[in-house]
C-alpha cells in the first residue's frame, strides 16, 4: 500500500511525464534589409517578438539571393553542400537534386519526431512550375501545404492547397496566408506539437502595399548612408558601370520604391500581431518559439546601383533576427554572429530531435549573452546571366550573354552578371569587423574592408593591408569553399590562427 501511495505520488507530480515539446513558427519575409531601416515599420514584429526575446544584430544570410538562401535556411547547409546555386531550375532551385535534399530539411525530421507541420507562402522561386513538377507536388514533410507557385506575387498567384492548385486574382497573397495560418493555430491542442512557416511575398518586387496601407509611408525618403549613390572606383566591375553617379532624376523612383516596400510589410506586421493573439487566445503562446528573419536584404541606389541584392555588401547580406520563446530572456540584444544555417540546428536543439545529418550550421546562443564571439563566416553568390531582362535596345560595350537584370528605363543600368560570383569571409570577433571578398573573374578580384573603421565600405584596402593578413584571409576562405560540418566551417585553420 505504502509503495503504491508513492507512486501514485510520482505520477502526479509530473516527474514522469514526458517533457512537453515547443511549438515554433517560423516567420520568412522576401528581400527585406535591416541597414537601411527595414525594421522601422515592424512595431508589432518589435513588440511581441523583440521586446519578449532576443534581436541579433550580426545576423547573416550565406548566400543574397533567394532560393539558395532559403535552400540554406532549411537544410542548414551551405550552398556549395546543398547544390542550389541560383534562382533557375537548371541553377539548382527545385530540381532533381534538390528534391533528394528536400527528404532532410527540419520539416521531415521534426514530422518524424510528431510534431505538426504547416507552410504557407513562398517556397522556393521555381516551386509549382510544370518543369519541376506542377503544383501537385508537396514537399515531404508538411502535413499542411499551402505554397505559392513560383516567385513572389501580391496578386494573381497559384497556391498549391495541399497539391491542389488554387488560383486568385484579387485576394492580397499576405491577408491569405495571415488567415490560414490562424485557422491552423485555432485547430491545435496542447498534444501535439506543430512547427509553422509563414513566408510572405514582402517587401520583394514589384512592392505591392495592401490597399488599406497605399500612402502610409508618403512622406519617407530612401535613405541616403555615405555610400548612396556613390561612384565606386576601387569594386568590381559591375559596380562601376556607367551611369555613376545614377542621374538626378531617377531619385524620385528610387523613393517611390523605397516607401513602397515599407508599405507592404505593414500586412506582415499586422500578420505577426494577429498570429500571437491566435496562439495567446489558444493557451499556445507560452510554449512556442517564434523566429522572424529575412532571406536577404536589399539595396536602393548604393554604389550607385539602383535596386536589388546579389551583391557582397552589408545592406544586401545582413538580415533581420529576433526570436522569442520559453526560458529566452526579454527584450535583449545579441552581438553574436547568426548566420541562416544556423535556424536548423537551433530548432532541432529546442526540440530535442537529433537530425539525420551533419549541419554547416549551429545551434544559436539563446538563453544567456557571451558577447561577440569570434567567426568566420562564408557568404556564396553565383552569378546568373540570361533572364529575359537584357533589352536589346541597351547600349553597353560589354557581352550581352554575361549580363542580368539590365532595364532601359534605369539608363540600362544592369544588376547581375555571369562573373559577378564571388565568394566572402565575413569574420567578427571582439576587435575584428572585418570582410575579404575573391570575384571569380580573370583577374581574381579582391576586395577587403575593416568595417568598424568604414561601416560604409567606401575604401577597399585590399592592397594597403598585411600580405601576412591578406594570405590568411585567402588560405581560410579556400578552405571555407570545401568545408562540411560545423566544426570545419567554423574553425577551417585552427592550426593557423593569424589573430592568436
């Protein structure tokens, strides 16, 4: 009798029970910057993520494109490990290759572990084309699918809703994915644990604002840092294609767009509001991690470019982080360097599932601050060259084949090129800010800036710095290029340390 007391007693004081697993929601946006103020219109991501848990303020994404970024995000790989190089199909995004990689992301093995899994939104750019499949393709391991075919779209898009393709034309894709992401959360129990990815469209191209926000931000301006509309001499060539410095009159476009992709974040912002009032009324919120961040970030009229990303710079690599979630101390900012592979293995951590495979990336620093630590960091961009936008009418001296994203109403000023690939080491340590950058051209070229020095990357030192130092830089970013497992990509020369 007595032993049965006792171990009615250990029952009921919950010392049996299994620990319960967390929720997570994960929180996508497309194309959206932290440099230049992308986080400005976000008071609700601020209020409700931001001030209950942690912002990171060295967060990264290995790759300023889309589809290998978020390749990255979900396989916790980087891009010469996962194969998806570029946005096009024979690039790697949503092919044959990917799809064997795709059997290993967070959503199958968290599935397998019984969680719940739901995704609405984009995908990767190429998902739902009928190259790659159609839309009745769902990828393993959501249980609930409600992907967007193809690229990012306001209006007139195809949701495959659970493989069945679903058109519309005057539905904001954003208000959709807010609403069926609540009705999901209002089906959950406390049993069962889910995972939720939200990726919606904003603020990427064409910058479509709902019609309740047209206006909101009219009276903004892009943002003019030292480095806007700058005439670099000393960046790849690309950069200094003429026009440079971008005329006069191209200034207010650049404001229209810069206000505009304001504009349409604020249905993300009101999304991310209405999805904690979903889990709180749903007794959800206090056992789930929330995770917002961006692919890529963004540029308008850097260096005298006009807009987009693909380039090696700190407005188009950096991208927005804040987490919170059970035992996440409040309203915190973090200085430790977060790259995108690292959201994998950080929600494998949390969940207490051990993945199928080695991971590039780790596990983030959550519950207590250890200052910037030291990392080196990869950064992978290849080059595409044919996308349908070189006009015929442009008229540059340069090969025609090897340029992208080139339009006549921007004077032809081009975006992207076949050997604007290139590949950085961004390292950060307690008293080292720096970047190094090798352009896979004919003449191999370099780029190197001490950040804390010039935030802005105005100077390339490259040639007035250590040959020592530079060596180091070119020997660990080589080395970086083959690396697999965190353990090589973190520490490739650990025999070599120049900063020892």
């Amino acid at each position: 009798m007595f032993i049965f007391m006792l171990l009615t007693l250990f029952l009921h004081s919950g010392i049996c029970e299994e620990t319960k697993k967390p929720n997570f929601v994960v929180i996508v946006t497309d194309d959206q910057d932290v440099v230049l103020g992308g986080m400005n219109p976000m008071k609700n991501v601020q209020r409700f993520i931001g001030k209950e848990g942690v912002t990171f303020t060295n967060s990264f994404t290995t790759s300023p494109i889309c589809c290998p970024s978020r390749a990255s995000l979900l396989t916790g790989l980087y891009v010469h490990n996962h194969n998806t190089w570029n946005n096009s199909l024979a690039g790697g995004c949503y092919n044959h290759e990917w799809k064997v990689l795709e059997t290993k992301t967070f959503a199958t093995e968290l599935s397998k572990a019984g969680y719940n899994t739901f995704y609405a939104g984009k995908y990767l750019n190429e998902y739902g084309v009928k190259s790659a499949g159609g839309p009745e393709v769902v990828p393993p391991g959501w249980s609930e699918w409600h992907g967007l075919v193809g690229n990012s779209v306001y209006y007139n898009y195809t949701l495959s809703n659970n493989g069945v393709p679903t058109h519309s034309t005057d539905l904001y894709l954003t208000d959709i994915i807010r609403d069926l992401s609540i009705s999901y959360i209002e089906n959950q129990t406390e049993s069962v644990p889910f995972l939720m990815v939200l990726a919606p469209p904003a603020p990427h191209q064409p910058f479509t604002p709902a019609q309740r926000h047209k206006g909101a931000f009219s009276n903004v301006t892009v943002v003019k840092h030292p480095n806007f509309n700058f005439a670099a001499t000393d960046k790849h060539w690309l950069m200094r294609m003429p026009p440079s410095p971008l005329p006069e009159e191209m200034m207010p476009h650049l404001d229209e767009v810069f206000r505009s992709r304001w504009e349409a974040l604020l249905a993300v912002d009101e999304m991310v509001a209405d999805v904690v009032g979903a889990l709180e009324t749903s007794s959800l919120l206090d056992n789930t991690y929330l995770i917002y961040t961006s692919d890529n970030g963004y540029h308008v009229g850097q260096f005298s470019q006009v807009y987009d990303k693909r380039q090696p710079y700190e407005t188009d690599i950096r991208v927005p982080l804040l987490i919170r979630g059970p035992g996440i101390p409040k309203d915190v900012e973090s200085t430790q360097p977060v790259l995108n592979i690292d959201l994998s293995p950080t929600i494998f951590r949390l969940a207490g599932v051990t993945p199928a495979k080695i991971m590039d990336g780790r596990p983030i620093q959550l519950f207590k601050e250890n200052g910037t630590v030291e990392r080196n960091m990869l950064i992978e961009y290849y080059g595409e060259s044919r996308d349908g936008t070189v006009d015929v009418t442009c008229p540059w001296s340069y090969d025609r084949d090897h340029l992208a994203q080139c339009y006549p109403k921007y004077e032809c000023k081009c975006q992207d090129a076949r050997n604007n690939t290139y590949a950085c080491l961004r390292h950060l340590a307690k008293r080292i800010n720096m970047k190094y950058c090798i352009f896979a051209d004919k003449d191999s070229f370099t780029e190197m800036y001490n950040l804390d020095d010039d935030p802005y990357e105005l100077m390339n030192i490259v040639d007035h710095a250590l040959p020592s130092l530079k060596h180091w830089y070119k020997l660990t970013l080589a080395q970086m290029l083959s690396c697999k497992g965190a353990d090589n990509c973190d520490n490739p020369l650990k025999e070599l340390n120049f900063f020892k």
